[in-house]
C-alpha cells in the first residue's frame, strides 16, 4: 500500500476535440463599417466529467466571447466555444481530482483553444483576437467561493 501512495502522479493527453462552436458576425450582418473600437469580454466556464473507461476523464472550457463597439454599443461578433480534453489520469488522489480537473487539465489544452479563437475570429473578418492566459486557480477558487456562498458554508480557510 506503501508502494501505492508513493506512485507519482500521471497525466496523459488522449485527445481533443471541438464539441460545440457558433460564430456570429453580427457586423456584417448589419453591414455595418470598419471603423469601430472594439470592446471584447471573454465568459469562461469550467466543466468536467469521469468518462466510463477507467482513468479517463473529460475537462472542459468554455467560451463565450462578445465584442462591442465603444462608440455606439453596438455588438460586432458573437463567439461561443465548448472545448474538450480527453485525459488519462492517474495516482491522483479522490480529494485532489476535482481541483485537477478543473485546473491542470484546463491549462494543458487552453493554447489549442487560444489558436482556434485566434483563427476564427481573424477569419471572420476581424484581428486575430489573442486571447490573455487565464488564471485556472482563481477561476477554481471563485467557483468554490460562489458554490458555498450559494449553499450558505463558509469558504475553506486557505481558499
């Protein structure tokens, strides 16, 4: 048993895939011109699951990214991204999978979805949009925070 806790912690990447995208140029749409300001708010979400083979794990990020012009408040583009990873995970202990999953999982796979928001939304029409490093901890720490406020607990003390 010994042998079994001090087995160091793995993590594979098996796979990753795009499980939902929309992208709405409303700009064009509306035929509307080049010249705005664009102000971009980025939504992000966390989600992950156990998948029914043993070891594997799914974690999720999604996006949802709106992009206004400043001037007249007027919506350029709307992007929405669900974004998956498959990992193979092991010798994580039970209490330290759910942080895991929705930390270390997320920032393994965010530069394949920072290159895809880039791609996408210089394809439609717009300048690459690159988006800043998240910060998986605080966004872990605040949903924990948001959870227990719900729920009337009180945080954790080192959270």
């Amino acid at each position: 048993m010994a042998e079994e806790e001090a087995a160091p912690a793995q993590m594979r990447v098996l796979g990753q895939y795009i499980r939902d995208m929309s992208f709405e140029n409303i700009m064009a749409q509306k035929g509307g011109g080049a010249d705005v300001q664009p102000d971009v708010q980025v939504e992000v979400k966390l989600d992950a699951k156990k998948r029914t083979v043993e070891n594997q794990y799914e974690s999720a990020i999604k996006l949802n990214v709106t992009s206004k012009d400043t001037a007249g408040d007027t919506t350029l583009f709307l992007l929405e991204v669900d974004y998956v990873g498959i990992f193979h995970i092991e010798n994580i202990p039970d209490d330290q999978i759910h942080p895991f999953l929705l930390i270390e999982c997320p920032r393994m796979i965010f530069p394949f979805l920072r290159r895809i928001v880039s791609d996408v939304t210089r394809d439609g029409g717009f300048p690459p949009l690159n988006l800043e490093n998240i910060d998986f901890v605080s966004l872990y720490r605040n949903e924990i925070a948001r959870r227990q406020a719900a729920e009337g607990t009180p945080p954790p003390a080192d959270a």
